[in-house]
C-alpha cells in the first residue's frame, strides 16, 4: 500500500504479544522509503482487540494511516537526515 508517499508493506501475524503475555491474531506494519523497500523507516504491530478492532486487512490499513498520519512529521525529518 502506498501512502502520502511512503510504502507500507501489512503481514498478518498470529504471535504478537500485549499485556497479557498471551499471543494476539493481529498485523506486522512496515514503513519504507520507497517501492523498492530498502529502507526501512519504521515497523509497529496492530493486534485484534488492542489496536484493532477485528482481524481485518482493512482495519491494519486504517490503523497504518493512522499511526503513519500521526508519525509523518517525523519520517519527513528521518527522510531530511538520510538526504532522501
């Protein structure tokens, strides 16, 4: 998924731990630079019943805009700083 200009690669993951140190159904997010995903700039997890709501593609995406609309300013100066 491509979004304000940064790619964002979703891998569903049925090991993620929360709090409760039980293991969450739920999505691996990465952030890069570009398409060619060479430079990662970032990686978070959303987990069914902590960030997301249910086991859903569509959830990890809204939470990816979410987390990513939140993050921008800072990726932008990551960006400022690798002179890309």
């Amino acid at each position: 998924m491509k979004y304000k200009g940064f790619f964002v690669k979703i891998t569903e993951d049925n090991n993620l731990i929360r709090d409760n140190k039980e293991k969450c159904k739920g999505f691996i997010i990465e952030v890069f630079t570009d398409e060619s995903k060479k430079y990662e700039i970032d990686i978070f997890s959303a987990a069914v019943g902590f960030e997301i709501r249910n086991n859903s593609i569509d959830e990890a995406e809204e939470f990816a805009k979410d987390y990513i609309d939140c993050e921008e300013k800072e990726y932008r100066k990551m960006l400022d700083e690798f002179g890309m």
